[in-house]
C-alpha cells in the first residue's frame, strides 16, 4: 500500500478546488503553494500512482496532453477551450448516441469535447 505523502494530498486538494480537469504542469503550479520546490517528476509520480489507486481519472484529449480530475463524477463530458488552454467539465449529455452507430453495431461507450473560448476568454 503506498503512503499518501504530502505531495499527494497538495495534488489531491489543488484537483478539488479546480473543479476542472487539470493539466500536470497545472497542477504543479497549484500544489507548489503548499509544497515548496515539488517538481514536475513528483507530480507525474504522484498522478501515476492516484490512477492505479482510482483516486483520478484521465481527461484525454486528442491532440493534446491528458488532464485529470477527481474520479467518480459519472457520466460527463468536457469544454476545451481554445484561447487559454483550460479544460471544463460539461454536466450534460446529447443522450442515446446508439443511433448514431451503424446499423448492427452495438455502442458501448462515448467521448464528447466541445471546443470553443470561454466565457473569460470570449
């Protein structure tokens, strides 16, 4: 059983208080604040282990780096925004996308980005 170290809460804590997806070099600048001088190895480390404990899950993107947020949200989606980077959680669903497969295929799962600016950004 691995140890929750001091880093590993400051990550944990900076992922709650997003409320978003984050990136690692993200959550490096954020952790930093309550562990001094963490490096970006640490955080990779640490977010290998929270995976592999269930603790986060990945937001992949496709073209870009994974983010992670706190696991068990359910069923959700994300906004990629363009113009700062930053990630959002969508808490809505466009429903039954089994129509959208082809005739005799069975969906078993769904992605959905929106990408776009945010308000901040817009």
């Amino acid at each position: 059983m691995e140890r929750n170290t001091r880093q590993r809460k400051a990550i944990q804590q900076c992922l709650v208080d997003a409320g978003r997806p984050l990136s690692p070099q993200e959550i490096l600048e954020a952790a930093q604040g309550a562990v001094p001088g963490m490096g970006l190895a640490t955080v990779y480390r640490n977010i290998k282990i929270m995976l592999e404990a269930g603790d986060i899950a990945a937001v992949a993107l496709p073209g870009g780096g994974d983010r992670y947020e706190i696991a068990g949200h359910g069923h959700h989606h994300h906004f990629h925004c363009r113009g700062c980077d930053r990630v959002y959680e969508v808490h809505a669903c466009p429903g039954d996308m089994q129509k959208l497969a082809p005739d005799g295929f069975q969906l078993e799962s769904h992605e959905l980005t929106l990408y776009g600016l945010c308000s901040q950004c817009r």
